[in-house]
C-alpha cells in the first residue's frame, strides 16, 4: 500500500514537473520573441504605436525629377504639421527612388521592414507599377499617390487625383467641341505606362465621335503593344519618346510621317510628357513652324512649365489641365496651404497638402482601433470634405474626377474655363 502511495505520488511529481516545465519553456519562448520582435509589433497594427502612426512613400527626392519629390515633401509636412489622430502624431517618411522601378521596390520594402501602416503619396507611373505588387503582399493600402495612371490594384488602391486619361479626354473634348476634325487631333507621349495613360483618354474622346473607327484603331494598335520602350512611332497620330530621354525629333517626325500619309494636319497635340520633354517637343515644333496648339496634363504643369517654354520662346497656345484647384483659389483648404507653404507653394504641393489632410480625414474618422482594415472602411464609408475639395471613395477607388483648365497668357498658366480655352480653336 505505501509502495503504491510512492509510486502515484512519483507519477505525479513527473506530471507536476512537466507541466512546469513546459510553462517554463513557453514562458521562455515568448520572451525570446518580444526581445526579438520590431518596436512596433506591440500595436494592433505595424506603423502604430501609443504615440505615432507611421506613413511611408518611394518618390524623387534627387536626381533629374527631384522638383517632384521635394514638392511633395513640403506639401505632406505641412499638411500633417500639428495633426493628431487618437493623441498619437503622424510620421512621414521617404526613400528616394530617382523614378526608377527598381529602387522604388527596394525603398518600398525597406519601409515595410522598418514598420509602416500605409504608403501614401508616393510619386511616378511606372514606379507606382512595380510597387503595387509588394503592397499588395503585405496588406499595406496604397493611398493618394501622385500618378493620374488610375491603378485600381493590384491590394487596396485609393487614388485621390484625376486621371490622366481624364485630364487628355477634357483636353481634346475641348478642340472637338469647337470645330476640330477628329483627324487633326495628335498625341505626344512618353513611351511607358504613364503615356499610354494619357493616350487612352486621347481614345475615348475619338471614340465618341462618328467616322473616327479607323483611327481608335491605330490606337488600339499602339496601346496593345507590350514590353520595354517598344516601337510606337510611325504607325499613327502619335508620336513617342523613351522614359528619361529629351530627344523631341522622333516623335516629330512620327507625327509629320502622318500628315503626309494620312492628309491631315494637326492642329491640336495632346502631350502626356514630363516638364522637360513636354517643353522640348513644343519647343521643337515651333522652331520648325508648326502651327500646332498644345495641351499638357497636370504632371507637367504650373510655373516651371511656363519658365521652360519661355526659354524655348513658346508664349502661347497651350492649355494645361489640372486636378487641383487655382493656387489663388478662396477655397479654405488652398488658403491654408498659401499660408503654410508659402514660396514653396505649387500644384505638386498642394495636392500633396490636399491628399495630407485627407489622410487624417480618414484616420480620424475611423470608428475603433486604428487598423487598415478599419482606415478602408471609413474611407469607403462616406464622401470627405477637405476645405471645399470634394472626395468620395464610396463607389469607386477614385477620389476625385476634377479636372481645371489653364491658359498660358504673358509668361503663365491662367485658370480659364472651357469657353475661355475654345477661343484658341476658332
């Protein structure tokens, strides 16, 4: 009988002792794991922590496009200087990708490492491309990015601005309306998805009009081609240039190879360009006499636009499109911004303080925890007025669908209306 007594007590003793021992061991673990752990990894969601959220971008902070990322930077400061959601403040942080894909990626994923709840504002076309993907896999929304490409995925996409596609189809909708010819409307484009951004919107204002099938066609020709820089001259109304390259001549002589093939003339060439190529086309053109009116989107746009054509002696006929209101606008939200930014105010900054504010619009909006999934819902939830811009993500990812028109007049790009802008036409 005390033998057995022992022997259950022993029995016991060794489960008593295992037991212990793993609890020590999980104890163990889960030590190991919070030393190892990021700073952040504590909060219900990466990029949060009880005193900051952290927000990320890839943009160019240096090289040829720096005016780009620089501007942008000075608009987001100043849009989330003094801002707080649920008493934590906002970090914004960048990583200079030159607009290129690759370093965007890389910069993209250092960020993700580091701890970021969302990636806001980044900048460029083809860098937001090759990003979307990374996002993707990580669950991080990509919010406000300066591109007017329209990415609607792949991951969660809300895209504040216009697109180019939109800015283009307004452009040529206001030659159209006024008495030009389907076929004497023209496209000047960068080789990449950026410019066929543009060059889709050139589509869809043709495709509205009777008799212009075998045009759209040549389009859908150009835009179906894939791959890296391929060859899109000469086999339209269109004419190219290759991503970080000036060289206006080739696209030129694409669109002289079409007026002599085709009879028509262009009258109207809708440009989907940088600052620097967009005033090097122009320029070309009108050292060789053409007679051309120009239209550029707002990625190449506003006052620096206007100082480079100067210096390429184009004074007028040209219209740009904005998604932004007039820099001397009344509207609260761009009174602000005149305030904030000061000298550094222009239309890259403040969209870049537009999509800043709205950004916090939406955080504080949001209903519980600070979580991604929670920041979506409240952004989808119900329309958002920043200081008189008018965004709403509640039936699509687009946030806004405003596009303006400006006039360049004695040395700038003047706000004028579409009756104001078809007087260049007549």
């Amino acid at each position: 009988m005390y033998l057995q007594k022992t022997n259950a007590l022993r029995g016991h003793e060794r489960k008593v002792g295992w037991i212990g021992s793993k609890l020590g061991q999980s104890f163990l673990t889960l030590l190991v794991g919070l030393c190892l752990a990021p700073a952040w990894s504590g909060a219900k969601e990466a990029g949060v922590t009880d005193k900051t959220i952290r927000i990320g971008a890839t943009t160019q902070l240096e090289g040829d496009y720096k005016f780009f990322g620089q501007s942008q930077k000075q608009g987001m400061e100043a849009a989330l200087a003094g801002q707080a959601v649920q008493k934590r403040a906002i970090e914004f942080e960048q990583r200079n990708d030159f607009y290129d894909p690759a370093k965007a990626v890389e910069g993209a994923k250092e960020l993700i490492n580091k701890g970021i709840f969302a990636m806001v504002l980044s900048g460029g076309t083809a860098t937001t491309k090759a990003v979307l993907p990374v996002l993707a896999e990580n669950k991080i929304p990509a919010f406000g990015f300066y591109t007017g490409a329209g990415f609607t995925g792949p991951g969660d996409v809300l895209n504040f601005r216009a697109s180019y596609a939109q800015e283009v189809e307004t452009a040529v909708e206001t030659g159209l309306t006024t008495g030009i010819k389907p076929t004497e409307v023209c496209a000047y484009v960068q080789n990449d998805a950026y410019g066929m951004s543009g060059l889709q919107g050139f589509r869809t204002a043709l495709a509205k009009r009777s008799g212009s099938e075998a045009i759209v066609a040549k389009l859908d020709q150009i835009l179906a081609l894939s791959g890296d820089n391929p060859e899109r001259n000469n086999l339209g109304p269109v004419g190219v240039y290759q991503r970080d390259t000036t060289s206006a001549r080739p696209g030129y002589l694409s669109l002289k190879k079409w007026e002599a093939d085709s009879g028509n003339r262009c009258r109207l060439v809708a440009t989907t360009a940088l600052f620097d190529q967009a005033a090097e086309f122009m320029g070309y053109a009108r050292y060789k006499n053409e007679p051309w009116i120009f239209s550029s989107v707002s990625a190449a746009a506003g006052d620096r636009l206007a100082v480079l054509l100067k210096g390429k002696n184009v004074a007028d006929r040209v219209i740009v499109t904005q998604v932004v209101p007039p820099l001397d606008s009344p509207l609260p939200i761009v009174v602000e911004a005149r305030k904030a930014l000061a000298n550094t105010l222009n239309t890259i900054s403040l969209e870049s303080f537009i999509v800043g504010r709205l950004f916090v619009a939406i955080m504080q909006a949001i209903d519980g925890p600070l979580t991604r999934e929670n920041f979506l819902k409240a952004a989808r939830r119900q329309p958002y007025d920043i200081g008189g811009v008018k965004v709403d993500f509640t039936t699509d990812n687009q946030g806004s669908d405003y596009v303006g028109l400006t006039l360049l007049r004695d040395g700038q790009f003047v706000p004028v209306t579409s009756q104001e802008a078809a007087v260049l036409f007549k």
